[in-house]
C-alpha cells in the first residue's frame, strides 16, 4: 500500500527527498575529509616534522639544557630568525625567515627545490634556498646573489617545499635556508633579536611517550620544549579538528533546513491523505497499519535521500585538499572510509522519520467519520504523543552535536541556539499572521484582501516559509557581515599621521643613525620606544618553577614560559585605557616597583591590583606590585605591551629600540628599506601595508572557504524553499479553479499569488537579516569587541533576490491554473 501510494504522489516526495540531500551530502563530505585528514596526519607525522622528536628554545641554552641536548647526541640542528634580507640584483629588499640548518634534516620527507639538487648541494657550495614565490616577486633566477645581514650568498635554488611549512607562513615571511656555518657571519644575532634554536633527533628506536615523560618537565625548567612526532601530529589533528568542527556545524544547519522542509511538507501531504486513512479505517485498516504505510513512505525517500547525498558527498570531498591547500603543510591523499557513508545513508532515515514524525502521529488519530466531514482538519492530537516526539528530536540532535563537537557545553549551546532561531522566526511569523488578520483591511481591493486571506487561513505555508527563508537569509548575511567586522579590525589608517613602517631590533649605539636616515629621507620620527626582555620569575610568591608542574594553578601556561618585552614611560598612549587601579607614572627611589599590566595578562596569570610579580631582568631580580590593569586595543597597529613600567625604573637596564614612521608612499618605503639594510643589516622593517595585505589575503581565503560551506545552507534552503511553495501549489490549485469558476480573471489570481509570495519572501528575507544584524552587532561587541559597521550587500542583494525567488516559484504554481479549464484541472489533481 505503501509502494502503491508513494507512486501515485512521486513528484511531491521526490522534493521531500531533495530538502536533505544537499545537507546529508556536506556532512557525508566533511566527515569523509576528516578521515582523510586524520589518516594522512598519522601516515605522514614523521615527515610533517622531518624527525622523530626535537628540542626547540628561544634563546641560546642554558648550560643544564646544553647538557640535555648533547647528551641526546642530535643529528641536525637549526637557528632561525626573522630578518630583512636584500637582493642586489635589483635592490629589492624583504623580511624574511632565515633558517641555518646543520646535518641532513629532514630525516624524513624531503626539501622540494628546483633544481632538485639544490637541496643538497646548497650546503657544499655555500649558497642559499629562497622561497620559490619570493624569487618570482623579485624576479630572481638560480645565482643571483642575496645579501642577509653581513654576508652575501649566491642563490642555490628556489625552495617550493619544507617539512612543516604552510603557504600562508611562507606569504608572511618568505623562508631562507642558509648553512648553519654562515649565521654567525651574518651578525644578525645581537641583543634582543627573536630567534629559535632547533635540535632534531633521527631515532626511531627511542620510546617517545617514556622520552616526552621525563625530559618535558626537566626541560621546561630551562624554558626549552620537547616536541615528538606523535605530540606535533596530535596537536595538528586538535587544531583541524576546530575546523572540521565548525565546517560540521555549518553542515549540520544545513540538514536541519532540510528536515524544516521535509516536517512541512509532510504535515500539508498528511492533510491531504486524511480522506483516504479514514476510508482505509472504514475498510478495516487499524491504526498501527495507516501509520506504518506513511512511515514506510517517508523512511523509503529518506533511504533514498540518504543514498545520493552521501554519493555526492563522495566526490565533494575532492574539493576540500583544493580549499584548504594553503593551510595544510602536507600534500593530502584522498582515501574513502566505511563510517561516513553508513552515517549519510542512516542520517537520511533517522533524521527524515524523526521531522516526519509528528505529522505522521496524525495519522494515528484518524477517525473513520472523517470520510463524512466537510472539513477534514478537525483532529486532535495527543499532547503527550507530541511531547514525547518533540523530546526524541531534541535529544537525538543534542547527541549528534555532541558526536560533532565533543564538548557536551558547546553542544548544548548549539542546540539551544538553533531552537531559540527557529523560535523567534516561528514567533514573528505567528505574530505577523495574528496582525494580518487583527487589523485585515476590509476596505482594500479584493486581490489584496484575498491574498492576506492566504497568510492565516487554513493550508497556510506562512510559518515554514519564513523559518526558512529566515535561517537561510541568517546564516549568509552574518557571515558577510562576520566578515566585515574582520576586515574592519585588521584595517590600517593611512592617514599622514599614522605610522605604517616599523623598525625593530635597533641598537643603543644605532638610534641617532636611524633618525638621521629617516630625515634624510624626509621622514618623520613618530615612536621611538625602547624595550627591555625579561621573563617571570615568581608571581604571588609562588617560583615559576613550581608553577609549571603544578596543575591546580589558575596560570595560563604561556605566561610562565613568555619572554616579556616591555617598555617604560611616562603617560599613556591612545591605545591604552586604565580600567582599574591608578597609573603610576614616574617610580620613587626606595618604593617597590609599580607596574600596569594589561587585561589579558591579568587574567591568564590570575592577578589584579596589590598583587606582586618578581621578575627576571636578564639576571637581576626585581620585585614588582600590579598597581594598574589597562584596556589595550591590540587592533591598533602600533607597539602595544602587555606589561609597562614607569619611568625611573629600567633605563639602566640592557635595552634595544623600536622607531616608527609614515612612509606616504610605496616608493618611499622601499627606499628607506633600502638605505637601512644597506647600512644597518641587523634592523628588520615592517612595512604594515604589505602585512595588511597578507592578512586581508588570508581573510579572504578564509571567508572563501565559510562561504562556500554557507553555499550549502542557502541552496537547501533555496530547494526546502521550493519544495514548500510547489507543495502549497495542490491546496492553491482548488482554491484559483474556485476563482476561476466564480468568475475571477486570469489576471487577478496572477496578482492574489504574487501578492501573497511576495510579502512572504520580503518578510522572511528581511527577517533574517535584521536577526543577523543583532548577532553580528553582538559577536562586534562582546566577541571582537570592536565598533559594528554593516555590509549593505544582504540588502542589497539576498532581500530582494530571494523576494523574487519566492515570488517566481510562487507564480509558477499557477501556471497550470491559467493555461487550462477549470474542469480540467480538477480532473488531473484529483
């Protein structure tokens, strides 16, 4: 019977089908690339780092952590820095990574060059390996020269790959490979320089879990790290995995806009077979059989639904190593798992029963009087049935969340928001349809008052069309405006008083050369702010030591192992805002010290005001009390500190300086860059608008990638959207023959339907941007905490393309309405 009655209303379960086929094939997709991912991160851990473990530290070892290294005996070490570099060949200057390696690392992978010699021969021969795409910026060719610090090499190859690297660090600063013999030559290793020393380990043998054990806790008194292959590679699947997390979650709204259309249309299709389950009853039919005929209909076009959504799935993970390229530091291998397609097939039956489920209990309540009833719509449900259904629903897509995301609070927090979404836009579309029939406008002509009839009367598609006109229009709209906010919070001033280049690791005994340069270059000096390194040596009476194998402290661990640079003045800056304590300005003699910290210091170390901090000065303790906690605008590109001292404190102290200045142009920049590697090898300029550059590329990759996951949200709201009006099209087609037989003009139940799908689509758009303007004005000033400016493109373009999308499916119904006689008509729908 099932079979039978699913053929004759084929094409209206086939749009069933459709609503969670584009919502089971992202999932299917995305969880198929998670696999492959995992897969190819366990497979590929010894080459992601190109050794079996490696002890890296900041700073030259200490003499503890030297013994430990040597000890290990390492078969390749490596110092690297952030320093400009300058080609002669055409003067061209840029900041990059320069990496000096010594053994034959990687152990495991390879250095990809061109020539593929290059990467052994770099080091006999004394040359360097240059970033392949900084070599086609500047128009380099194998043996030019590059000149870094007080050496120049010649260029051995262009380097395209290296263990561990991502394009988008390479797009931040370009990597030089020189041998680990000339870094000493270079003398870019001067106080205050920010390196890295690297020591890499080729030993399969050792047992890495039993190494990692007792050397961590050792070696992190020494304020150096032991990172194995296994560590590396299991931190790199936490990090995808908050990607794969959220594409999930963006996955996963997009099946429940489908499941919203496939509870619709079910419920109208349910309407329809009242009729026919009370003339079943009359035959004799009980309850359990009418139902099951349903529910084998419905459970069969989710099968099927789940079927191809999970074949499609298939071949839209081949998209995702293209997506994602630039973020990954390994070439990924596309493998096929089991789980994911048994997943997408039981998804589309599970979630497809469960949607249909409540429309479905109609059918148990069918009496077989209803045969005799004008009026068909006259059931009562069992209150407890529907809340039993309602709780089964909630609960199954809580234990999905949760299988998604695995935290139970971010679950939750999913679900309660998805719940609180769909009730706001069920709520408005209840209040609009009570305001439409409160304030009905008798007087108003009569296509008008007969397509607001259509907004309340019964059949009415006005709840589910909004709920999913309104989600869809939500989820795109918050993500452009997401977006812009981004965009806005990394933007730079280029106004004539802003500083856009920045001069790093400037010696004592170089400051007045600097700002002689940048006079002599028509440039003005805006900062020059000196700095001083030091590091934490006990807070709140507590030694860092202890605090580091201490797991009930409330520290942040980054806090304890930073290298701080601070600064000291006099007055604050207009980044800087005092929210709590008394800015101290200048120090007197024989008082403890008093510092300002900033909010997020002071909540990562879990101090506030009164409370004292022994730092280490490059080997002098000084004993210090939080005397203020500042609110710093970290988005403000200038040099901001966690950490500031007054005056009269650490003048003495070793220090080196940082000089800003505004370079009105391109031309400009790249000439001081020139004149200050030329004669200062071991400065290292920034030039904020090639960063900004960087970073609006990177946003832009990423805003790509959440785009094209929303594209799934919106095209299943777009097919549940077509889905609802051409089901809404078999009750309209009675309600127009009846026009048409009292006398109604073709033209007029043309203007009643557009009327009707017009105001639904302006409405359900406009719904879902104005709730996506609060949430995004929400995420500004809570998350982002930054002013909210919003796009006008959801304006311009989502309210009234999906207005007129609506309206065209709307008026398509009808077509068949108009172009026959009304007997006819009622002879094919019938």
């Amino acid at each position: 019977m099932a079979w039978r009655d699913a053929k004759a209303s084929r094409a209206r379960l086939l749009l069933f089908m459709a609503s969670i086929v584009l919502g089971i094939a992202a999932v299917v997709s995305i969880q198929l690339f998670s696999h492959t991912l995992t897969d190819n991160i366990q497979r590929q851990s010894k080459s992601l780092m190109g050794a079996d473990f490696r002890i890296d530290i900041n700073e030259a070892p200490s003499e503890r952590a030297q013994e430990i290294i040597d000890s290990l005996q390492p078969d390749a070490s490596e110092v690297s820095f952030v320093s400009m570099v300058a080609f002669p060949k055409n003067d061209g200057t840029k900041l990059v990574r320069v990496r000096g390696l010594q053994g034959d690392f990687p152990f495991y992978g390879k250095l990809e060059t061109e020539p593929v010699t290059a990467s052994s021969s770099y080091k006999t021969s004394g040359g360097a390996l240059v970033d392949a795409t900084l070599m086609l910026q500047y128009n380099l060719q194998v043996g030019d020269s590059i000149k870094i610090g007080e050496i120049t090499l010649p260029i051995a190859g262009a380097l395209n790959a290296i263990p561990g690297n991502t394009a988008v660090s390479s797009s931040v600063a370009p990597l030089v490979i020189i041998p680990y013999r000339f870094i000493e030559a270079t003398k870019l290793l001067q106080f205050g320089s920010r390196k890295r020393y690297e020591f890499f380990y080729n030993q399969p043998d050792t047992d890495l879990v039993l190494l990692e054990e007792q050397l961590q806790p050792i070696l992190e008194e020494e304020n150096a790290d032991l990172d194995t292959h296994i560590s590396t590679s299991s931190r790199l699947g936490r990090r995808y995995d908050n990607v794969g997390s959220f594409l999930n979650l963006t996955a996963f709204i997009a099946l429940l806009l489908g499941c919203v259309g496939i509870a619709s249309s079910v419920n109208i299709y349910i309407k329809e077979k009242i009729k026919a389950i009370a003339v079943l009853k009359c035959l004799g039919a009980s309850r359990k059989q009418s139902f099951l005929i349903f529910l084998i209909q419905i459970a069969g076009i989710g099968l099927l639904g789940g079927i191809i959504g999970t074949a499609i799935g298939v071949g839209l993970q081949e998209f995702f190593p293209i997506l994602l390229k630039e973020f990954l530091p390994f070439e990924l291998t596309i493998s096929i798992s089991l789980q994911p397609l048994i997943i997408g097939v039981l998804l589309g039956v599970i979630m497809s029963v469960l949607f249909a489920l409540l429309p479905l209990l109609r059918t148990w309540y069918v009496s077989p009087l209803e045969v005799l009833r004008v009026n068909g719509d006259n059931l009562k449900q069992s209150r407890k049935a529907s809340i039993v259904a309602i709780t089964v629903i909630v609960l199954f897509l809580y234990a999905f969340s949760y299988w998604l995301l695995s935290d139970w609070m971010f679950a939750l927090a999913f679900i309660v928001g998805v719940m609180v979404s769909f009730g706001i836009l069920s709520g408005i579309a209840l209040g609009a349809m009570k305001l439409v029939r409160t304030f009905f406008p008798k007087s108003a002509g009569f296509t008008t008052r007969q397509s607001l009839l259509n907004l309340f009367r019964p059949n009415n598609q006005t709840v589910v069309l909004l709920v999913a006109i309104g989600l869809g229009t939500f989820l795109i709209s918050t993500l452009y405006f997401t977006k812009d906010i981004l965009l806005d919070k990394a933007e730079i001033g280029q106004t004539s008083e802003s500083a856009n280049l920045i001069t790093l690791d400037v010696q004592p005994d170089q400051v007045g050369d600097v700002v002689n340069t940048f006079k002599a270059n028509g440039l003005q000096v805006f900062n020059n702010i000196p700095l001083v390194t030091m590091r934490m040596h006990s807070i709140k009476n507590e030694l860092v030591n202890d605090l580091r194998t201490d797991s009930t402290a409330q520290i942040r661990g980054w806090v304890l192992n930073h290298e701080f640079r601070t600064t000291y003045r006099n007055h604050l800056i207009d980044s800087e805002e005092i929210v709590k304590g008394e800015w101290v300005p200048l120090q007197k003699p024989g008082e403890i010290v008093k510092i300002s910290i900033s909010e997020n210091l002071a909540e990562d170390a879990n101090v506030t005001i009164g409370d004292t901090i022994v730092f280490n000065v490059q080997g002098v303790l000084m004993e210090t009390v939080v005397k203020s906690i500042r609110k710093v605008d970290w988005a403000n590109l200038q040099p901001n500190f966690t950490i500031l001292f007054p005056s009269g404190v650490l003048e003495d102290a070793p220090q080196f300086y940082v000089l800003s200045t505004n370079a009105p142009t391109e031309a400009s920049s790249a000439k001081l860059q020139r004149n200050l590697v030329s004669k200062f090898p071991n400065i290292s300029v920034i030039d904020l608008r090639q960063m900004f550059t960087v970073v609006e590329d990177i946003l832009n990759k990423v805003s790509w990638i959440i785009n094209f996951m929303a594209f799934f949200s919106i095209l299943t709201g777009v097919i549940v959207l077509i889905g609802s009006v051409r089901t809404s099209k078999y009750q309209r087609i009675k309600e127009s023959v009846l026009l048409r037989t009292l006398g109604a003009k073709s033209r007029q139940i043309l203007t009643i339907t557009a009327l009707e799908y017009l105001f639904l689509g302006i409405l359900g758009s406009l719904l879902g941007i104005l709730l996506a303007l609060i949430g995004s004005l929400l995420l500004a000033v809570f998350v982002f905490q930054e002013p909210f400016t919003s796009s006008l493109i959801p304006f311009l373009i989502f309210l009234p393309g999906i207005s007129l999308l609506v309206l065209g499916i709307g008026v398509s119904n009808i077509r068949e309405v108009l172009r026959s006689s009304p007997l006819e008509v009622l002879r094919k729908s019938g």
